[in-house]
C-alpha cells in the first residue's frame, strides 16, 4: 500500500506563521487555516480587548457549534432518508404483491 507524502507548509493565522504538516498537497491546510483565521477576525471584531489565548478559546466554541449544528443537521437528515426508504420500501412490497 502507498502512503502520502507528508509536506510542509507555512501557514497565517490571526498574524502568527505556523509550520503545519499534512498529507495533502498544501491547499486544503491552506484553506482551513484561512477559515480560522476569518472566524479569529470575526471573534476580534466583536471583543472589547484582543487576548489571543481567550479569542482562541471563543473562536474554538464558535466553530464546534459550526460543527455540532452540521452534524444535527445530517442526524435529521439520514433520519429523513430512511424514513423516505421505508415508504419507498413498503410501496414496493405492496406493488409487487398485487401484481396478477
């Protein structure tokens, strides 16, 4: 089996440069750093005072409420599409069992 080579890039976040290592080309670490820097900005914008220990900590909230709420959201929807495939199921059991 092949393994990924591992890279490394340096990335910005809330004006601080990490050093991350990843088995992607670079782009997606890239790309979730710029995402945690937005919501550090977005958290900083509504602060009264920047202390970056406690803006990380209100920024890590705000985005496991992100997360939370996508998983509720997948919850409710694989609850749906099982719903939906019971319907579908038992509509077809009916419509085979009538069948001359």
């Amino acid at each position: 089996m092949k393994e990924s080579a591992s890279s490394t890039i340096a990335v910005e976040i809330f004006g601080a440069v990490y050093h991350l290592r990843g088995n992607d080309d670079g782009e997606y670490l890239k790309e979730l750093a710029g995402y945690v820097d937005r919501k550090m900005r977005e958290v900083a914008g509504k602060a009264s005072a920047v202390d970056v220990p406690r803006l990380a900590i209100l920024t890590a909230l705000n985005l496991s409420d992100e997360l939370f709420q996508c998983r509720k959201g997948q919850e409710g929807e694989r609850v749906r599409i099982k719903e939906k495939v019971t319907q579908l199921t038992d509509a077809l059991t009916t419509a085979l069992a009538t069948e001359p």
